[in-house]
C-alpha cells in the first residue's frame, strides 16, 4: 500500500476546512462548509455571508461560531 493517500488524508485533516455563516433578511442563520453550493443555494438571495472561520472538524468549527455568536457563557 502506497504512503501517499494517507498522507494526504493528514494533511487535509491538519488545514482544516472554511465554514461560513450566513443570515437572511428574517435574521435566521446558516452554517455549513465553503464547498457546499447546494446548501449556499438554499440560504437565498437575500442572505449575506456575516462570517467564516476554518476549522479541522465540524463540531470545532461549531463551537467557534457559537462563540462568534455570544452564544457560550
């Protein structure tokens, strides 16, 4: 078996990935990966993208907007 698949898989891990945080004209908010564009597609026209961060998993970049937010005490 080849090193390099898995060295790649460590690599991406490591870098992480953007996440973005959308709002729409209702102020409700949409958080979901950079590269989603079927869940981009769903936010609207009328939303606008408030903030993003980069992060190795989903539940870390979670918790980054939840405190973005003023959500955690």
């Amino acid at each position: 078996m080849s090193p390099v698949p898995s060295q790649v898989a460590i690599r991406t891990r490591t870098q992480g990935q953007r996440y973005e945080l959308w709002r729409d004209a209702q102020g409700t908010y949409s958080f979901f990966p950079a590269d989603n564009a079927a869940a981009r597609d769903r936010v609207g026209p009328d939303a606008e993208q408030v903030w993003s961060v980069e992060a190795r998993s989903f539940e870390e970049a979670m918790r980054a907007q939840r405190e973005y937010l003023g959500w955690v005490r």
